[in-house]
C-alpha cells in the first residue's frame, strides 16, 4: 500500500499509539499497547477501542502485525512500526514543503543556533 499524503496524518489516539511504539522500540501486542498509553497519560480512548486503531495505523501502513505471543490460554497478536519517528516525522515534513522549500528548510539544520532548541 505504501504511505500516501492522505494518510500521513494522525489522529491524537493515533498518535499516542504510535509513541507507545517508538518508546517501546520492540513489537508489542494490544494490552502492552494499552498499558503503555495509560502509563503514558495518553489514554483519550476506551481499552476496547485499540483493535479500531491498531487497524487504522495498518491501514495507514505505519505498523504491522509480526507475528504472535500465547497469552494465558489465548493467542495475542504482535505489532511493530513500520518506520522509526524520524522517518515518519521526514515524510510529513516532505508533504508539508515545495520542493523549492526543502533546501532552506535543511540548511535551517546545519545552523550554530537553534531557537527551539535554546
């Protein structure tokens, strides 16, 4: 399916998810998922709803399910991201800038002094 401009953007559920991912930087199943979210504080969405997003981001192609775990006396599926957040982050940028935009926003990076990061 590949990452297309209408699906680059996340909801904040969405997102939360995604950051449980990145933190997590294993695959992880549902209840790890969700584990993580609540400890996180980003929980703005019922337990049950997780399978509803987890399929969104497959839909989305930024996750994948890896395979699974036997879970007491049921059978839990993995997932993992399909890139890291920089990469993410990378192609929303990409979408977001002209081609005519990109050099100036790359040579923002080689700059001494970084306001955001002061």
């Amino acid at each position: 399916m590949g990452i297309t401009e209408n699906s680059l953007r996340m909801t904040p559920s969405e997102n939360g998810v995604m950051q449980a991912f990145w933190n997590a930087k294993k695959p992880m199943t549902s209840r790890q998922i969700v584990e993580a979210v609540q400890a996180a504080g980003q929980a703005t969405w019922e337990p049950r709803s997780v399978f509803v997003l987890l399929n969104k981001l497959m839909k989305k192609d930024l996750i994948r399910h890896v395979g699974n775990v036997h879970s007491g006396k049921s059978v839990a599926r993995r997932f993992e991201p399909t890139m890291t957040k920089a990469e993410y982050l990378a192609l929303v940028v990409m979408d977001e800038l002209s081609e005519k935009e990109l050099p100036e926003f790359l040579e923002s990076f080689s700059k001494k002094e970084n306001p955001i990061a002061s």
